[in-house]
C-alpha cells in the first residue's frame, strides 16, 4: 500500500486529538495511561503491519532498541499477543485493518497515535514514511528520546523503569510536506536527519542538461541555443552547466513530454520531476525566445526571463498529466528565472524553489525585499517552495541563527511557501542549529528558546548547559548584528560570500579564549557519561574554529618590528599561527573525515580562501630586513628551518636562507624603477582600487640608482608586473622607506600569484603584510611555491601594494625583484 498524500495547503496539525476520521470497533472507554513497561519488565508486545517494507523494519528495530537502553527490558516482536501483555500497533496490522482506520486526508509523512482499547495502541501513516515518523513522535513523546546530533554518542536517552504512555489520541503532520537538505554525505549524518524527519519529496534542482543530453547534438541540435548569432554547443565535460535550452525550438516540447512520461512509466512510485534550468546561465538570444521577454533585469541583476521559460514550462507540464496526472514539476526561481513571469500563469502542479539565503533576514531592508517576493511567487504559484543557503562547514567560526530561522519559517508557512530546501553542507560544531531547523520545518510555530533550552540540557546535562548557552548565544549575536557592520556583509545578494573568509578579520583574541574557557567549564560540569562525550565533541568542534582565527592572516596590518626581540617574538607567533594553520586541516582532511559528528560537508580545499594552505607560513618574510643584519634571528630561522614541517613554515626559512644567501637573477624588468616617463615606470602596471590615492615614479623614493615609487593615500593599490609562468618556487623582495612624521595607519602586501588566461588569482600564491618602521629603508618579500602548477596557470604576477593608507600618507617603494629559487 502507498499512498502519497501531498497535501500543499493549511495550516499543520500537531500533538491535537484526534476527534474525528477514525471508527473504532469495539473501543473500550478511555483509560489515563497504558502500561508498556513497569519496573524494568515488558508489559508489552510489538506487531508489525504483514510484509513490512525494509523501511518500516528499520524503524521498529530502533524502537525496540531505545525503549530497551531507557528502561532495560526487551519488548519482542510477535504476531499474536500473549494474554495478560499490551500490544503496540505499527502500520496495518490485522488487528487495525478490522478496526477500520480512516487516516482521511492526512499528509503522506503525517501519522496517527490511537488507543483502541485499554491494552492497545496503534501508530499509523498513510505511507511507510508516516509510520515512521510515528514511531519517532512516539520515541520522543513518551520515551524522552531526543536525537541531539549524529553519531553513537548523539541520541539523548532518560533511564526510567517504567513506561507508561497517557492514552489522548495524537494527529500529526509536516506543515512543510517535503524537507531536504544537501551536503549530509556520511550515512550517520542522513540518519540522524531523518530521525529528525527529513524528507524530500519533491524534485526542483538543475535538470535541463539531464532532459536533452550531449546526444541531443546530433538528433536535435535545434534544441541548443543561439548565442551571438551562432548556435552554441557545450564543450565537452561542460554539458553539464553555462547553457539553457532554446525553449521555442521546434518539437522540444513534445520531445520533453515523450522523455517525462517514459521516465514516470519505469518509475512509478517517483512523485515529482524537476524542471529545473541549467546551472550558470547561457539562454537563448534567438528572436523568438526573445520576443517573450519583457525586456527587463530583475531583483539580482538578471536578465527577467520567466515569460519564456514558463510558457514552455506550462506546455510540458499539460503534456505529462494527460498520462500521470497526479505528478508536481519542481524547478528553481534561480538567476534569470528568479522572478515570477509579467505575463504568464504558472501551471498548478509547478512549484518554484525560490533561491535566497534567509539570513540575509537580519537586514530589515533584505528581510523587507524578499517577503514581497515570496508573496509574488505565492500569487503566481499554487504551492511555493524555499531554497536556502544554511551552511554549515564553510564558515570558521559558528554560523548560528535560530531566532532568525524561527520568524523565516513561520513567515514562509503563512505566505503559503510548503517546501523546504537548504544547502546545509553541516558542520556539526554548530550545535542545535540543524536540530532547531529540522524541529521547525516540521512545526515553525514551535517556540524556538524552549527548544534550545531542551537541546541544552540533554545534550550536556543541567550544570553544562549554561556554558553551551553562552557560547551559542555569544556567536547568534555575532551572526545577527555585529556582522551587520562587518566588511564582509555584502548586500543584494542570492546567497552570502560562505567562501570568503574576512569576517574573521572581526573575531577577537578575547572571544576565542571566551568560547574556550566556556566549553572547557561544559566539559567539566557535564552530567552522564553520554553528556560528558558530547560536551567533549562540542570542545573538540571549537577546536577547528580556533585554529582557523588564530591562523588566519589578518588585514589589520602586522605589527612594527622595532627591536630584535620584536623579530624573535615575531618568529614565535608565526610558529603558533602555522601549528593551527596545519591543525585546522589535519582535523578537516583526517581526523575528522567520516566520523559522525565532526565529518565536514564541505571539503576544506574546495575554496581556495578557506584552505589555509599558506596561513601563517608567509609571516617569516616580513622579517626579511632583520634576518640580514640580526645573527640572532638568523639562527632562529635557521632552527625553524631544521625543525618545523617540510612542507610548511620550514619551507619558508628554508627559502629565506637561500635567498640571503645567494645572487639571483630578476625576472621582472625595470626593478630599481630607473626606466620610465615621467610618474610611469616602464614594464609596470598601476592599479587603484577605486582609484583612491596616487603612485608616482621620483626621485625622491630611490633607496639604489635614481628613482623609485611613491604610494601616497592609497586605498589598495600599488605597482605591478606579470611574467610567463613556469612551475617553481618564486620569491619577491623589495626595499620598502615610511617617511617619519605621518599619521598613523597603513600597510603593505606582498603578493605574488600565479595567474589564469582571464588574470583569475590561483590557488597556492604567497602574500607576506609588512608595516614598516618609519625613518628607515626595510627589505621585505613574500614567497610562492608553484612546483606543482595550479590548474590553468599562464602568468605570474608580482605586486607591492599599498592598503588602508590615510590621505597624504606616503610610503617609498624601490627595488622590486621577482627571482626563482633553484630547484
């Protein structure tokens, strides 16, 4: 038996009695309690539905394992029940067929919990997936059972001797029927959702490149689109983005239907097909393409192309229900699509994801944007669907928002939104935030601080919460208003910059500390054994954020290097900041790979900026003046070369010795400035972020021969020159002279990157962020180990730039050499 039973509208029915829908042969008067265990013994039997599905077995089994870790005693499974013993009903039993149960019009995750008579109860779905989720609502109503997080240690489980369960009839469904998240790759992780009640029933994500594969080429190549005059094919190995069909082509809704049908034919049980566009843009510049479009750009800066896509959309759709009428067509309200259309009704059965990252909500004017929207995807659309952005293990320090999520869900059930989609991609030292979601997707008008307090307080006992509580509620306060006056805070955005690490540039010192003596006072005050673990996980999670904001290389400017034991003291920070640089990614890429708690749904070098495969080894080269002339830290440098990672910050001291040691050649032309036309050197390039500031070629800069630059109130910005790459090691020096008597402020990187055909930055370039001492000229570099090439490399660019520089404030730059290191 199967039954679906989407239901897209109304409010959600939850923990309310069941009044009505059910005839109920026989039933004695209502007791208070049933007795299923008493003083550690069953009283009770389990009976399962005739040929119950693997899933629902599953289920029962769990059931089974948690009543017995509560109480101790072992409730069998058995197909008749022994006199004198309570039977607990799951699904269709032949007892409840014969009772006649009507679930009505409940939804296909929704269940019931009844009690027929004084020695019975029964727990019931329309589908297996309602059944399940009954016997969780049962595990957590009347066992206590709280799936806290994944893993051995995450189930919270009260010991109790008996297990007496109140006899009021419970109702239940989702107030959003179809529930997904992404990035949960580790079977404990989906587990632990589903417990939870995830469940994705509707299907929305990129598909078109699916629907009318590489194939298509050659049997309809009509179906690709007119780009710049010319019909455009994919290259091959990108079929799968940077192109849309041409949706008036002749025939590709006919071709689209005959695929859908065949595709629900072989696949009956399969509720939902997605319409979703490709990935990365690419329409149609034909004329009757564009002959639908209004002819306007929408909320992100798209091009509106709703009209055209939607009058295909609806076209598909009409075909497919003739022959399976009881199927939806997800699709994502994404880039050009993300507006309803001006002039075109969406069919009933299509429900459009609509692609934002809600916790831009914190923002009245973003909160204020996209309501309206949802209410015009609500008048467009029958049933609406939301994609967010929630992760997750991107971000370095815990990106936590409950109360946020709390007034989004409720707004999204009210406006008529009835699916729910995240990308999630979770790390799991955000504590309850999952949890909280997933709790509210089933029930948003749940109360939101009641919820934390009870995660709290399982998770680690009732002496530990109150640390945990700060902790989460020092880092919901930093996601929620002091990131508001962060650089980082972009708005006009479909989803946050989650790869882009500068938020950290506002974590203190202090509040790592804070964060850490919190958690260490959770460990130390945690209750049961279990709560003792996890307050232990929770640390051992913080641990990773820690070394990511130690490691970090900040823009505030590094420190004036004054006196030698400013340079040694230099050299022990750099060791502490490349220790945590190669912890973080020793707990990412290993100890943490496939535990359940702590496995990271975002793979660490995914993201070039959060990869930290250069924190805190480039430090050394800011001290590059000193090793000339100071003996003492030469052999420091030379220690650290000798003992610290090969592969790290000794690679590091191992370069600056070779290059104090040694004539090289440059690569750069022009490097001591002397060629040039007036303010212009020969060979460089200058650039001004916003063109704030200015740089000029004097005299008056030279530290050897006759000329050098200066870099006066620049914002960002300085000299720069590029040079054919080749796979190596590369270091670039340069003489730097800060004029005495300025206002503060001010400092100088170093970069040298290698580059792509489009003059992209690769991954493994070097930055080195030097503020100089005034009245003295100071040789500073930076460093870049390229032996094995990035991907696409064509170019090496070197640069000194100037940052955050007051107005009038100068600095002198001479002497700028891009050298190669032997091999």
């Amino acid at each position: 038996m199967r039954n679906t039973s989407i239901r897209p509208h109304g409010r959600p029915i939850v923990r309310s009695l069941l009044l009505a829908g059910i005839v109920l042969l026989g039933m004695a008067p209502a007791m208070a309690h049933v007795t299923l265990v008493q003083g550690g013994k069953p009283l009770a039997v389990i009976v399962v539905q005739p040929n119950a599905s693997e899933q629902l077995a599953g289920a029962v089994a769990q059931m089974q394992t948690l009543i017995q870790r509560a109480t101790g005693a072992a409730i069998e499974i058995a197909d008749a029940v022994p006199g004198g013993l309570a039977a607990i009903h799951v699904g269709r039993t032949e007892a409840v067929e014969s009772l006649n149960i009507d679930v009505g019009d409940l939804d296909g995750d929704g269940f019931i919990i009844e009690f027929p008579r004084p020695d019975a109860m029964v727990i019931l779905g329309p589908s297996d997936w309602g059944t399940e989720f009954g016997i969780y609502e049962f595990l957590e109503r009347y066992v206590g059972v709280r799936w806290l997080m994944p893993g051995p240690d995450g189930t919270y489980v009260p010991e109790m001797e008996t297990l007496s369960v109140p006899t009021d009839s419970v109702r239940e469904e989702p107030a959003f029927f179809s529930r997904k998240y992404f990035g949960l790759h580790i079977e404990p992780q989906s587990t632990w959702a589903r417990r939870n009640r995830l469940h994705s029933r509707i299907e929305f994500h990129h598909q078109l490149y699916l629907l009318f594969p590489p194939s298509d080429r050659q049997e309809h190549p009509e179906f690709f689109p007119i780009r710049k005059g010319e019909r455009y094919f994919p290259p091959d190995g990108q079929h799968y983005h940077g192109w849309q069909p041409c949706f008036t082509a002749p025939g590709i809704v006919d071709v689209a239907v005959e695929r859908i049908v065949k595709f629900f034919d072989e696949h009956p049980d399969v509720e939902s097909y997605s319409l979703g566009v490709t990935d990365s843009g690419g329409h149609c510049e034909c004329d009757n393409c564009r002959a639908l479009d209004p002819g306007r750009k929408n909320m992100v800066n798209r091009d509106h192309l709703s009209d055209r896509y939607f009058t295909w959309a609806n076209a598909v759709v009409e075909g497919v229900l003739e022959k399976h009428p009881d199927k939806w067509f997800g699709f994502l309200a994404y880039s050009e699509i993300f507006e309803p259309p001006d002039t075109v009704k969406l069919h009933p059965r299509l429900i459009p994801y609509m692609t934002y990252d809600r916790h831009q909500w914190i923002e009245p004017e973003a909160r204020a944007n996209a309501e309206e929207l949802t209410h015009r995807w609500a008048g467009a659309a029958t049933t609406v669907g939301w994609y967010d952005y929630i992760y997750g293990a991107a971000y370095l320090v815990p990106r936590v928002y409950m109360h946020t999520m709390g007034e989004y869900y409720r707004f999204a059930h009210e406006s008529g939104v009835r699916c729910l989609t995240a990308e999630a991609y979770p790390n799991f030292g955000e504590g309850p935030k999952l949890y909280v979601s997933l709790k509210l997707q089933w029930d948003p008008y749940q109360d939101v601080d009641a919820l934390l307090d009870e995660w709290y307080e399982c998770a680690v006992g009732s002496e530990a919460a109150p640390y945990v509580k700060q902790y989460y509620e020092h880092w919901e306060d930093f996601w929620t208003r002091r990131i508001l006056d962060s650089r980082w805070w972009v708005k006009g955005r479909q989803y946050l910059p989650f790869n882009v690490p500068t938020y950290l540039q506002d974590v203190t010192p202090e509040e790592i500390a804070q964060s850490r003596e919190w958690l260490e006072a959770a460990v130390a005050k945690a209750g049961s054994e279990d709560q003792q673990a996890r307050a232990k996980l929770l640390l051992r999670a913080f641990e990773y954020y820690e070394a990511s904001a130690i490691a970090y290389p900040r823009e505030t400017g590094p420190r004036v290097l004054t006196t030698e034991a400013d340079a040694l003291g230099h050299i022990a920070d750099a060791l502490r900041r490349s220790e945590m640089a190669a912890s973080r990614r020793q707990m990412a890429a290993v100890e943490f790979r496939n535990h359940p708690f702590f496995h990271h749904g975002t793979d660490i070098d995914r993201h070039a900026a959060l990869s930290g495969l250069d924190w805190g080894s480039g430090d050394l080269w800011g001290l590059m003046d000193w090793a000339e002339r100071s003996d003492a830290v030469r052999a420091k440098l030379t220690e650290v070369a000798r003992d610290a990672p090969a592969d790290g910050l000794g690679a590091h001291a191992q370069a600056m010795l070779m290059v104090l040691g040694g004539e090289m050649t440059a690569l750069n032309t022009n490097s001591s400035f002397e060629e040039g036309t007036g303010a212009q050197a020969a060979g460089y390039a200058y650039w001004l972020q916003d063109s704030v500031g200015k740089l000029t070629r004097s005299e008056e800069a030279a530290s050897t021969g006759e000329f050098g630059i200066i870099a006066e109130g620049v914002q960002y910005g300085g000299p720069h020159q590029a040079v054919d790459f080749a796979p190596g090691r590369y270091c670039l020096i340069t003489r730097l002279y800060l004029p005495e008597g300025q206002a503060d402020g001010g400092f100088v990187d170093l970069s040298v990157r290698a580059l792509n055909a489009e003059n992209q930055n690769l991954p493994q370039g070097g930055t080195t962020s030097v503020t100089p001492a005034p009245g003295q000229w100071q040789t500073v570099a930076t460093f870049m180990d390229v032996r094995t090439p990035p991907a696409g490399a064509v170019r090496i660019r070197a640069g000194v730039w100037a940052r955050q520089f007051p107005a009038g404030k100068r600095i002198y730059i001479d002497d700028m050499q891009l050298i190669r290191l032997p091999d």
